[in-house]
C-alpha cells in the first residue's frame, strides 16, 4: 500500500513535468475545447484556441487565445479559404509558437475542411514540432452534407498534417453524427461529435498521465492507429461504468460510441490499444473478464496493446478506452467499378488526394512514400487493360460534371473509407434512435437551443410511459418492496434509457 | 394396482396450470405416468384472481392429465404460493410430567403446537411447521426422541403462514369441480423436494423456483428446512419489461424472451439486432439484442439482489454448502446461473426434478419441478416413515372441508 501510494506520487511529479496543451484551432476546434471544458476532461492542461473569428474567441471559455490574421482577416473568418487561413497563422506565427511554449505533449484539436483549420493546422502543427512537443493531430473531417469542395480541401489538409503531425487521430463527423436521432437539429448531430472527441482527448490524454502498471506508451499508440495496410480510419470508443457489472458494462458502453458502433470493425484491425483505469477498488478479476468480452471481438491476428491504470479520481468506477485503426477491406462490389474508373483517374493531375484518402486517416508517422507504393500496381496493372478510354477529355472538357464523377469514382473505387458513409448512413439512419443515450448526455456545450431540444425531448418520454408503466399488472396487486412498486419494469425505475 | 398408489400434483401457476400424475413405488420409487397442462388465465404472481377463469383453466389441466395417464383423478395434492406466504422459525417446549419419563409421540405433537403459539396476523393460517431440530433437555441434535428419557423436550420448528382466504381461495377452485384436495403444500417446498438430494441438504443448500409469477425460495441447512418465502416477482416481469421497453405486445415480448432472451450482457456484438418475426404480415420490427438484454438482466439481477438482501437477514447464506439450485419455467432464461452466481458468490445451477422414472420429457423439464416435487412430497407424508423427516410435516389443515 504504501509503495503504492509512493508510484502515485511520481507518477504525478512526472506529469507535471510535462506539460500538456490541447490546442483548438478554428470554429470546430473551438467547440471541442469548449467541451473539454465542460467536461473538465484534461485536468491540468492548459487550453488553447487559435481562431481567425474575433468574435467566436471572444465567447470561448478557453483560458489562452490566439487570433489568427489580425492583419489578414481582420477579425473575421477565414471563409472557408485554406490560403487565408494559412495567411492569417503565418502573420499570426509568433503569437502562436508563444502560445504553445513548454508543452511536452500537444493535442490539437481542428476540424477540417474550412478556412481556418485546413489552412492553419499544417503551420501551428510545425511551429509546435519546432518547440520539441510531440503533436498530435485531432481532425474531424467534415459531414458529407457540408459539400464536396469542403471534403477535398479537408483531404488535402489531411496529407499536409500527415507530413507535420506525430500522430493523428482522424474522425469522421459523418459516422459520428449516425447515431444522432434523424430528428435531432445539426447542432446536435456536431455536439456528439464534439463529446467523442472530448472523451478521446481525455483518454489519450490520461493514458500518458496516468502511472500504469502495465504502461502504455506513445510508441504503442502510434503503432495501434496504423492500419496494417493502406486505408484505415480510427476506432475510438471511451466507456465508464460503476456497480457490481461495471467492466462489462463499461465494455459495452466503449463499444456503444458512435465510432465503434461497427463493432464488427475490430475484428479487421490489426492493432488494438485497450487501456483499462479504475480505482484502486479495481480488481484483476474485472480486468480479466473486461479482456475476455473484448477478444471476442477481434481476430486471432490482432495484436493488443494492452495498459491498466489504477487512478484515485476513478475510485468506484472502471474506464475502458479503446482505440485502434480498423482497415477498410475493399468490399467486392465496390472492387468490380473500380476497374472501370480507375484508369480515368490514373492520368488526372490529382491522384495525390485518391490515395490520400486511403492512407491519411490515422497515419502518424509512416512516410508518405510507403503507401503509394503499396497501390502503385493496382494502377499500373489497370492501365494496361484499358488505359486510353476517356482519361483527360472528361476531366478537361466537363470539369463540372467530371467533377462529380470523378468524386464518385473515387468513392467507389479507391476510397472505400469515404465511400463507406455516403452508403451505408441511409441504412443506418433508423437504427439511430436506439442510441439516444449519446444523445442526451450530450450536454450541449455551444448554442443554447440543442440542450434546450434535449431537454424536451427528454420530459417527453417520460411523460409517454406514465399511464402505462404496470403493464399487465394494472389490475393485479402491487408488489412494494422497500417503497418500490416492483411491477414497474426495473429500468424504468432505475432510469436506464433502453430504446 | 391400488389406487392409493397414484398420487396427483396439482400447481395452479401464473403462466401454467400443471397436473402431475405419478404411482409411487413401495420401495420409494415415483413413476410418472403422465402430465396434464393447460395456459393459464386469472391467475397473476401466483394468486387466483379471476376465479371462474382460473377454475376453466384447471379442468382443462385435469382432462388432458386424465386422458394421458389414463388414470381417473380423485384428490390432488395443491401446490400454493403467493407474495402473502411468509415464514419464521420458532421454538417450541413442553415439560414432561414427573411420573412419566419416556418421551412419547404425544409430547412431540404438543411441542409442535407450543411452537405454534406465536402470534401472525389474524388473517393469516399456518400452512406448514417443519420441525428442524428437536432437543431433550438441552442436548442438541436429537432427530426422534420417542423413547428418550427427559425431562424437557424442545423443537425448533420453521413455520410458513399466509393470508387464509387467498389459500382457501385455491382450495376452493379446486373443490368446485370437483376434486378432493388431500394436503396444500408450499410450492418451494414441493419443488426442493426433488431438485435437492438429502446430501445436499444436509450440506445446506437453496432452492430457486423462478415461475411465471413469483420466485420462490426454500432454503435447507443440516437438512432442515431454514428459511422460505416468496417474491411476487417471475417470468411475467420480465415479459412485461420487455414489452413495455421495446413497446411490442405481450405475447411478443414472451416469444422474443424465449427464443432470444439472455440476462448476459455484452456477450453480443454492438448493433447485433434481432427480427421479430411477424406472421400477419406487418413488416417485422428490428430490436437491439444488447437493449433485450439489457431489459432482461435488470430485471433478474434485481430479483436476485432482492432475494439476496431478505436471505442476508436470516443470516444463513454462508451456510450453504451445496449452493444454489435453480428450477422454474424462468430458470431456462440463458445466463442465469452466471449472473446468480456472481450476486449470491456461490455455486449455482440450473436443475430439474431428479430420481424419477417414466416420462423422461416430464421431469427433466424446470417448469414441472413443483407438480413433480408435489407427488414426491405426498409419497412423503403417505409412506410417513417413523423416521423420516418428511413425516413430520404431516400436520394437516381442517380447514377444507367446507364447501359453499
């Protein structure tokens, strides 16, 4: 006991020793780190945003603001303009590297897509490296109803970041926003997205803090967010649970998040990085059976990275983070296509941002080179076949059209990661409502209206099963044990949200 | 064969009505020669409460038992519960007059009704006294002390009362049609009777009976009856849970619980989901196998946690050397042994009537546990061995004579 509160107390010297930033960078970094806030996610971090919008940093809570372009924008946005964006941080540079002086480790927190994000993210990635802090990159990329011109310039910030950042943790909002009810206002849909990202940061975060006695390192962590081959997206899911079921139940509750809701998807990830915290109450049978249930779900190749924490502020509870890169498998009908559009992309000045999409996802710190030369042969053979069909005069002539084509095209074939939203959402949409517990929960840290609809939505329920709650024992006599009407199912009692 | 061979096990349950037809063996022996059954209407947590209909459902039961044993029923033996049945353990004590010295059976049956004099509600009748222990001056563990040399005789008696018109109630359906009914017996008692060996009680050990309506709980320490009662909680509970929780009908959610339900959590994949299939051609409905069971394993665990909570305050739960015995229509439910085993922390599983001959399919079915351990409960109190313990529960009730 005592040689344990002893590693406690290093453990904690040696946190403070390096210091942690977490850094958001435009609109969408902003919201995040409102949350973080909120959430009180990374004690002891010190929070930043970095915006060219004065007004938007004005209303933040963060404790240290940047603004970006004073000279560029003026106090406005970006405008959805990466160039001005990345004016607005190179003239706000100094301002930035004092901002992100000290930090050992940083998160940066930014939503791709626009102005400010896309544009800035790559230089106050660089400007943070150049301080000696390893950087890891947060990214959203952009709903598919946001338009394609914003996906192709989150795209292309991707591969930008890839080159600066030492990690990035990529996240679709589009997969996120799934398990937000159909009926539920867009500011919900990106409050669940933001309440991911809280929780990773706070995950990713405590995993380094954290004393472990099986530890996890940041080698580990690079290592399980690289797919084995080619495309790959991050797998998060955080879940925490207290009671007697408590593991499996914070288990299941990790696997619930909306990024892991394709559970299915662990089993073709090559790496899994599962880090298990709890108070000292914790005990190895519970960690034991959490590691059993989460087998389950892998394949026999999958290499686990396992890390157990015990943490004082956990005490009662068990946290389980999961975190691993799932490879998108070309499904076989998408492969069929590909033959037929691949080589019309082949001579396009823009293959960089095709494979782009394959490989960026949660790429840290693999060369550029490596994949590309993965997929050189699948091109290179494809050519052969049919190479002179109609390459450049589609693109030339109807750039409009082949525009959209061309992005269709490479959904279908190259890009299954992408591709894998714009098909499967109408599918998913109906079993969305299932998880409304994502939803409520979701506090909502930005405009007053969507926690205002929550609410409603909420005493809404309640109120439908007020007549009803006896069921078929209407009539019969109640069974009162202890003040509790026990005819009265037990999660409603216990107020355990269920469908 | 004489008729006084047949005995018959009559349970009025919450889901079923179960006739039980068996012949008893002079060597102890039951072979069941049939069962008669029919789905129960009017009866809710075990308790009869619309008479006429639960009284249609019984006839029922009776013919199909009669035409499949081929044996005429005459008197059945009832098995009853019910949320009112309540038990203590009391001790009982009589001096032995000073010019006699042997204990004779008279003093022990005036013990029996020493042990008696205690007080319950007015409204309640004793329906068992179970005799645990019996002591002759002090000495302990005396099982049969006729002929003992004493002065003062004790016994410690486990004593199981309910509320008398809810009891006379069932006696009554089942006089009206008519029937003699020979004896009510508790139905955890009935049903310990043959899911626990006389070793296992000896080590100590609980009898579950998780029916439709309510869960009853027997419990034996040193082969004594220790504690008994019932939870007005089962089967329908959950049904109603899931019914109310994934908003399907009734008969909806029975079927899901059945065909899919576990009390395991996150034994499926997330977003695994069930199709109820629909037979009138509604489009069938997509439920999340993790929210079912989600449903289902609160329920139980609360039961358990319930249980768990009134068998702490008797105080005997570590006494239980042989664990915990599960029987009951619900005790089919997947995963429930792990998940009782984890609450009470003691070995757990899922039994059915044992030591039987004839329809196998009968008693190796949990739902005819109690009408199985009725018959072997009457061959107990018939045979009424001088030995035996089960002859000590013979104290029948002259209360059913009366008809309206």
């Amino acid at each position: 006991m005592i040689e344990f509160n002893h590693k406690q107390q290093l453990a904690s010297n040696a946190a403070d020793q390096v210091l942690i930033k977490v850094v958001g960078l435009g609109g969408a970094g902003l919201n995040v780190i409102d949350r973080i806030v909120l959430d009180g996610a990374v004690p002891g971090a010190d929070l930043v945003v970095m915006n060219t919008d004065v007004q938007s940093l004005t209303s933040s809570v963060a404790s240290q603001k940047v603004q970006l372009g004073r000279g560029v924008t003026r106090g406005l946005g970006a405008g959805g303009d990466p160039e001005l964006g990345l004016g607005a941080a190179e003239e706000a540079q100094e301002d930035i590297r004092k901002a992100l002086e000290g930090a050992g480790l940083i998160f940066l927190c930014v939503g791709l897509g626009g102005g400010t994000g896309s544009g800035a993210a790559p230089l106050v990635t660089s400007l943070a490296r150049e301080n000696g802090a390893l950087v890891v990159v947060i990214a959203t990329m952009p709903f598919a109803f946001e338009g394609k011109r914003r996906s192709r310039q989150a795209e292309d910030a991707l591969i930008t970041l890839q080159a600066t950042a030492d990690a990035i943790i990529c996240f679709e909002n589009d997969v996120m926003g799934e398990t937000v009810a159909p009926k539920a206002g867009i500011h919900q849909a990106f409050a669940a997205a933001d309440e991911t990202i809280s929780q990773c940061v706070r995950a990713v975060s405590s995993i380094f803090i954290q004393p472990g006695m099986l530890h996890i390192g940041f080698d580990d962590l690079c290592s399980a967010l690289r797919p084995a081959v080619g495309a790959g997206r991050c797998l998060f899911g955080y879940g925490e649970a207290t009671g007697d079921n408590r593991a499996h139940e914070a288990l299941a509750r990790a696997l619930r998040n909306p990024l892991m809701d394709r559970g299915r998807m662990l089993d073709e990830s090559h790496n899994l990085l599962v880090n298990v915290a709890g108070g000292p109450d914790m005990t190895f049978h519970e960690v034991q059976t959490l590691m059993e249930a989460l087998v389950k779900f892998t394949g026999e190749e999958t290499q686990m990275f396992f890390g157990a924490a015990v943490d004082q502020t956990l005490a009662g509870r068990i946290g389980v983070t999961v975190i691993s890169s799932a490879q998108m498998a070309l499904p076989a009908a998408a492969a069929a296509p590909a033959q037929e559009f691949v080589p019309r992309v082949i001579p396009t000045p823009v293959p960089a941002p095709k494979v782009a999409r394959h490989k960026p996802r949660p790429e840290p710190e693999i060369e550029p080179e490596a994949e590309p030369a993965a997929y050189a042969p699948e091109p290179g053979e494809e050519p052969a076949t049919a190479t002179v069909e109609e390459p450049e005069p589609i693109l030339a002539a109807a750039t409009a059209e082949a525009g959209e084509e061309e992005g269709q095209a490479s959904f279908l074939g190259l890009a299954p990661a992408a591709d894998a939203e714009p098909q499967t959402t109408p599918v998913r949409v109906p079993r969305a409502p299932r998880q409304p517990r994502i939803l409520s929960s979701a506090s909502d840290p930005t405009p007053l209206s969507p926690a205002a609809a929550a609410k409603r939505e909420e005493r809404q329920e309640t109120l439908q099963f007020e007549p009803v709650t006896r069921g078929r024992f209407e009539k019969s006599e109640p069974t009162i044990v202890d003040g509790q009407d026990l005819d009265v199912p037990t999660f409603l009692r216990r107020n355990v949200k269920v469908s | 064969m004489a008729r006084d061979h047949i005995l018959v096990g009559l349970e009025i349950g919450t889901s079923k009505i179960c006739v039980v037809v068996g012949d008893s063996k002079p060597d102890g022996s039951i072979k069941i020669l049939g069962v008669g059954q029919a789905p129960s209407r009017g009866v809710r947590k075990g308790e009869i409460v619309d008479f006429d209909t639960a009284q249609k459902c019984v006839h029922e039961a009776l013919v199909d038992a009669e035409e499949k044993s081929d044996v005429m029923i005459q008197s059945v033996y009832l098995g009853i519960t019910g949320a009112h049945i309540n038990s203590f353990n009391n001790r009982g004590m009589v001096a032995i007059p000073e010019e006699q010295e042997e204990i004779t059976e008279a003093e022990c049956d005036s013990v029996r009704s020493s042990a008696r004099e205690v007080s319950i509600p007015s409204q309640n009748m004793f329906i068992h006294s179970i005799l645990q222990h019996y002591y002759v001056d002090g000495q302990e563990g005396v099982l049969n002390p006729v002929g003992m040399l004493g002065h003062q005789l004790e016994a410690d008696f486990h004593i199981i009362h309910g509320i008398g018109t809810r009891v006379k109630n069932a006696v009554r359906c089942v006089k009206e049609i008519p029937l003699e009914v020979e004896d009510v017996v508790f139905t955890p008692l009935a049903a310990a009777q043959v899911v626990l060996n006389q070793h296992q009680k000896n080590l100590g050990a609980l009898a579950i009976d998780i029916g439709g309506g309510t869960t009853d709980y027997l419990m034996y320490v040193d082969g004594a009856v220790r504690q008994s009662g019932s939870l007005g909680i089962g089967g329908d509970h959950i049904t109603n849970d899931i019914s109310m929780g994934l908003r399907i009908p009734m008969a909806r959610a029975e079927k899901l619980k059945i065909e899919e339900g576990s009390v395991t959590l996150g034994n499926c994949l997330p977003g695994e989901t069930v199709t109820l299939k629909d037979d009138s051609g509604f489009a069938g409905k997509e439920v999340e196998r993790e929210t079912l069971n989600t449903v289902i394993h609160m329920r139980v665990r609360e039961t358990f946690d319930l249980l768990k909570r009134q068998l702490e305050a008797g105080g005997d739960l570590h006494l239980l050397g042989a664990g915990i015995f599960i029987t009951g229509g619900t005790s089919q439910l997947r995963g429930i042994d792990h998940l009782a085993q984890e609450i009470f922390e003691l070995p757990v599983q899922v039994t059915h009537a044992q030591t039987m001959s004839g329809l196998t399919s009968a008693f190796e079915n949990p739902q005819f546990s109690t009408a199985i351990g009725l018959i072997k409960y009457a061959q107990a109190v018939q045979m009424d061995r001088p030995s035996g313990w089960l002859s000590k529960f013979t104290q029948r009730i002259p209360l059913f004579g009366r008809r309206r």
